[in-house]
C-alpha cells in the first residue's frame, strides 16, 4: 500500500467485486442471448439477473466488513475510493435493483402473459413483423444484460475518484438506459420519442462534463479528487478556469440528479419508458448520481464553496419551487411523479450546500427512503390498467381506493411520505437535509423547502382525495399483482413505514458512513 493506493491485484478484486460480479452478469446475459434457445432464455436472464445483484449485494456486505476498522481504501492506481459512502450507496443500488428487476420479469400483468416491453424492439410501431412477434409470443429478454449494465455503471459512479472514471461510469449506464427507454411493448411511438429525447439531451450533458473536465485537467494538472482539491487550496492556477470547469460538470451532473434547468428530459422520459425502466431509473439514476456530485463537491471542490454554493442555492430554490408548482398542473400520474421527483432532487441538494458530515448523512439516508418509496409507487402505476395496458390518466383513478383498498391505501402512504408528513420515512429525510442546512446558515433555503413541501402536498392529498372520495365514469381495472409487483410494493411500504417510526439505526448508519477517503 502506498498514500492509500492499493497495489496487490487479489485485494483490488476483493474491493471491486460487486461491480465485477454485475458487469460479468452482463456479459453472460449477452452470451445466454447468442446461443440459449428462445424457449429458455426469459428464465435464465431472469434467474441470472437476480442471483447476480443478490451476489453483488452479499459483495459488498463482505467488503464492508473487511473494511470496517478502515476510513476507505483507492484502488485501480486511485480511480475507484471504495469507503463508506461508496458501499452504502452500492448496497443502496443493489437493494433497490432488486426489486427493479422483478418488475421488469413481471408477466402476469399482461392479458397475454407478456411483459411490459416490445415483443421486437427492431419492428417498426405497428407494423406487421411486431403484430406477428406479438402473436407469437415472443419476449424481449435483452433487457436483463441491458439493466445489469446500467446497474454496473451505477455503482461505479459514486465510486468514481477522478473525473475520466467519473465519465466513463456516466456512459457505461447512459447508454444502455437510453436503448431501455424507447422499448415500450405499448405506446411504442411515445416511448421511442422519450428514448431520442433522453439520447440527445444526454449527449449534450456529456459533453459539458467533458469540458468541464479538461478546464480543472488544465488547471491542476490532474483528474483525481483529492489532488484537484490541494491544487485549489494552495491556488496552483488561474481560478478562473477552475470555477468555469466546477460550472460545467455541475451542469453535467445536475442533468442526471433531474435539477432545473436541466430537468427537461425528465417528465417526457418518465412518461414513455416502459413503468419498469420508468422506477429503476427514477430510483437508482438519482442515487448515484447524487453519490458522485456529494464526493465530487466534498472531496475536489470543497475549496471553491465560496463559488459555487450561491449557484447552488440558486439551483435548489429553482428546483424544489418549479417542480412544486408543475405537478400540481399534471394531469398524467407518471408526469406527475416526475415533477415530484425534480422537487425532491431540490430538497437533497439542500444537503449537499450543507457541506459536513451531517449533511452526508442526511442525503443517504434520504436516498435510501426515497429508493424504495419511487420503485413501489410507480408498481403501483403498473397495475392499474385497462384494454389497452396501464391507466396513467390522472381522472381515471378516482374511485379505486373502493374497489382496491390496499392498493390505494399503499399509494396513498408512499404520497404522504412523498409530501413528508409525520411518521414516514420521507418526513424523517427531509428533516435531516433541512436540519443540515439550517445549521450550516442555509435557514433561507430551509424555509423555501418548507414552503414547497407545503405547495407539494397539494397535489399529492389531491390524488389520495381522487381515489378514495370521487368517482369515475370510465374507471380502470386494478389488477390483483404479480408476486414479483406485490414485493416491489411491499418493499416501499414497509421502507416508508419503518424508518419513519424507528428511523434510528438508519440514521446511526448514515452517519457512520458519511466520510470520504481522500
């Protein structure tokens, strides 16, 4: 071992295990695609997707024990920090994964026991190469290689320790979520155009992370964190260069976390992806996302604070405000759900202007809840339906809480921890990240969270209103869920539900793991 940078390839592969365990899932994937007979290969992409996050999953468990009485360890020549932070967002992913996964299996749903993507992603819309691929059955099992490489980006990313690796994990799960958005077995028109969308716009974030990336290249000399973070406190260059590349890979990453201005692409891909790729990528994307701005700002950039947290107060007024006032002008349920999603990206920023060990805290524990909360709603969404597949049309639910009761009833508590009421797992993270925040001289931006929490309750009372206390003429059926369905729902529930009443031990975790290695 030398400054931190692990030389012995046994011990990095012993660290870097669940990224390898995912990504060789992956590989395998594609291979059970080339050469496994169609009749098998739904259920061995399946069975190998879930054994290999569980694996993963059990990886890092083993790594963090391994790694307990370290602050955290380099490895790759100092690309990759496995710390705290890194394996509590990892397992985060990986917990999150799995039941994103099994509502991309899920089958039962479907009249004709298909599942919720196109029979042949290939097929024009419509025409009758997928009418007859539909006839006959046939399923699109690619999108398991195609997730567990996208979860495998994912992970890397928070763990990402200099900007080029930071890149390289952006389009390593980029890439395959684009193709994931435009496969949508209905309204594939819709779902192709959120893909182009998402495609585009992602592309122009890239290459704002990239310039960006070569202006703090250009003025420490360096890509990795920590040597970027000595540069700026000794001020080996021009600060101006140094603040203009801060600028441009913020824009970067505040495209993927969902931030306004950047936050366009955000209601129309929610709308046309597939409800599967829809929660994964609404769960996870956020996750590590907010993992790699929180270690780039608090390990390489902590010395410009003076620069760039006005910008961000900026950002995070902006965001928790519009996306507030938007989704109670929505009229479809996912659109919805996804200005709620750029409100609550408005309220985890808070916590990254904090800038201490509490506001760390405070944003994991946040990501954790807001996990499980985003997969189980848009479940949910999934199982409302009618001939022509899920009902997304906001009117249309009135009435369902009578004729489905636990269903709305679990909708109605994932809204309410949504809109951060008492005793649910989202009340107990927005308390954390304002508490950050106040403590840090950031009382103003508190009180704009409080005042868009309130605006946000609006509309999610509004909803729960709409199911148990109207009716509709046309109402949609709410099918009795899948096992697969039920435990994504269960999983958000039981979240919400236990760590808003007993949100101690998640708490004590948080803070444990709240410290980078340098």
């Amino acid at each position: 071992m030398n400054d931190g940078i692990l030389t012995a390839p046994s011990i990095e592969y012993r660290l870097l295990s669940p990224m390898l365990i995912v990504f060789a899932v992956g590989l395998i994937g594609v291979l059970i695609e080339a050469f496994a007979p169609s009749s098998i290969r739904y259920r061995a992409q399946m069975t190998l997707a879930l054994c290999g996050t569980v694996g993963a999953l059990v990886a890092v468990v083993a790594v963090a024990v391994a790694e307990s009485g370290s602050p955290g360890t380099r490895a790759v020549m100092g690309a990759v920090a496995v710390d705290k932070p890194t394996l509590f967002l990892q397992g985060t992913l990986l917990l999150v994964a799995v039941p994103s996964l099994l509502m991309v299996g899920e089958r039962s749903l479907e009249r004709t026991h298909a599942d919720s993507f196109a029979p042949q992603a290939s097929a024009v819309p419509g025409s009758l190469a997928e009418r007859q691929a539909s006839q006959a059955g046939a399923a699109l099992t690619e999108v398991f290689p195609l997730t567990m490489f996208a979860l495998g980006g994912l992970l890397l990313f928070p763990a990402s320790n200099d900007l080029l690796t930071m890149f390289v994990a952006l389009e390593v799960f980029s890439l395959p979520l684009y193709l994931l958005c435009g496969l949508a077995r209905r309204r594939r028109l819709l779902s192709q155009e959120a893909a182009m969308k998402y495609f585009l716009l992602g592309a122009f974030s890239s290459a704002f992370f990239l310039f960006g990336t070569a202006m703090l290249y250009g003025y420490a000399g360096t890509l990795e964190f920590g040597a970027i973070g000595d540069a700026i406190a000794i001020g080996a260059g021009n600060d101006a260069l140094a603040v203009l590349g801060t600028a441009l890979v913020g824009v970067g990453l505040l495209f993927k976390v969902g931030a306004i201005p950047f936050h366009s692409w955000i209601p129309d891909v929610y709308q046309g992806a597939p409800t599967p790729i829809t929660a994964f990528m609404a769960a996870a994307t956020k996750i590590a996302a907010f993992g790699a701005m929180v270690r780039l700002f608090y390990v390489a950039l902590p010395g410009l604070r003076d620069d760039w947290r006005p910008a961000l107060w900026a950002v995070a007024i902006a965001t928790m405000l519009v996306g507030a006032v938007l989704a109670v002008t929505q009229t479809d349920i996912k659109r919805m759900l996804a200005y709620s999603s750029i409100a609550h990206a408005g309220f985890i920023l808070t916590g990254l202007i904090a800038l201490d060990t509490q506001g760390l805290a405070a944003i994991l524990f946040y990501l954790f809840v807001y996990g499980f909360t985003t997969v189980s709603a848009f479940a949910i969404v999934t199982v409302v339906r009618d001939d022509d597949g899920e009902v997304t049309e906001l009117a249309r639910w009135a009435g369902i809480g009578r004729r489905s009761p636990v269903i709305a009833a679990a909708f109605a508590l994932i809204l309410l921890s949504f809109a951060g009421i008492p005793l649910t797992g989202g009340f107990i993270g927005k308390l954390a990240v304002f508490q950050a925040a106040a403590e840090n001289g950031a009382t103003a931006l508190v009180i704009v969270g409080v005042l868009s929490s309130a605006i946000a309750a609006v509309f999610y009372v509004r909803v729960v209103v709409l199911m148990f206390f109207s009716d509709a003429d046309d109402s949609p059926t709410v099918v009795t869920p899948g096992p697969a369905t039920s435990l994504a729902i269960g999983l958000g529930v039981l979240t919400t539900v236990a760590f808003g009443v007993f949100p101690q031990p998640l708490l004590s975790m948080a803070e444990s793991a709240a410290v980078f290695v340098r």
